[in-house]
C-alpha cells in the first residue's frame, strides 16, 4: 500500500517539475504593471565618459589615446568592460610612461591585473589608487550634469495651450 502511495505521489508530482526548464523567457511581477521598453542604462556611462574628459586635460587625452576624441575613446574602453577607476589608472600610468592606452589595455589582461602591470612600468600602485580615485570622485560628481535630460515644450494650437514633454533625451556636451 505504501509503495502504491509513493509512486502516486512521485506520478502526481513529476511533471510540475519539468515545467521549471528555463527556455530563455520569464515573466516578472512587473511586467503586468509597465508597458515600457527595457533599455540598458548606457546613459551614466556617456556621461561619467564626459565628466572624467573634463577632469583630465585634453592634451593628456590626446596623448593617450592618440586621438582628438577622448571621451569617445573612454566610452568605447567603458564598453568593453574596463571598470571606471582601472580605467582612469590605466591613463594614469599611459600619461606619466608615454605608453599608449591601447597597449596598455590588451597587456592588462596577460600581465594578469593591475599589480603586475604597474610593476612592469615602475609605478606605484597606491599613489596611483589615490590619483584615480580622487578623480573619480570628482567625476561622480559632475556626472548628472552630463547626463540626458527631456525637453518640456508648450504647444499652443486651436486656442487651447498643451505642455508636451518630449521624450526624446539631449545630451548636454
């Protein structure tokens, strides 16, 4: 009877669990809620690129990076997944060695991290931290004021005034 039972049971209970294979779509709680479109946030990465080009003087980017472009240059590096302080150490040490960015990003990963890179160029890496860090810090800050904004615009048409607010964003440079 007890076997009769447990095979019951496991029968009963068995195809709930096949029902639990991710096939690479899911429905959150929020998704009965909103209507909007699912975007990635790459608007603080454009900025923080903007503040951090403010922060560090053009010629120093121009000889980093070898290009008139700097903050182009940051988001790319940005988007290929340097986080934002090694990023800024990385410039750091570029600057004061005259070894381009470029170079210096694809060795970071085969001298193994930071550490063994800083090493190779004679740089000291806390001192290097504290630099970058401060700039970072100053970067943080002056980041909403890169960031896009909406526009509000009255519409006056037919007698009747209408504020639309455009959701299309604008960069401010």
């Amino acid at each position: 009877m007890r076997l009769l039972i447990v095979s019951f049971l496991l029968a009963v209970t068995g195809p709930p669990a096949a029902a639990q294979v991710f096939l690479g779509a899911e429905v959150t709680p929020d998704a009965f809620f909103k209507n909007e479109k699912l975007r990635s946030d790459t608007l603080s990465d454009d900025a923080f690129a903007w503040a951090v080009s403010a922060q560090i003087s053009s010629a120093a980017l121009y000889s980093v990076f070898e290009s008139t472009a700097g903050e182009t240059e940051i988001l790319k590096h940005l988007r290929l997944g340097l986080y934002r302080q090694e990023l800024i150490i990385l410039i750091l040490i570029s600057e004061k060695t005259a070894v381009p960015f470029s170079k210096l990003a694809l060795e970071l990963d085969k001298e193994g991290g930071l550490r063994q890179l800083a090493r190779k160029y004679h740089m000291d890496l806390p001192v290097l931290f504290s630099e970058a860090e401060d700039i970072k810090a100053s970067a943080d800050l002056e980041t909403p004021l890169f960031m896009q904004t909406s526009a509000a615009a009255v519409n006056v048409s037919s007698g009747q005034a209408a504020i639309e607010i455009s959701t299309v964003p604008v960069l401010k440079p």
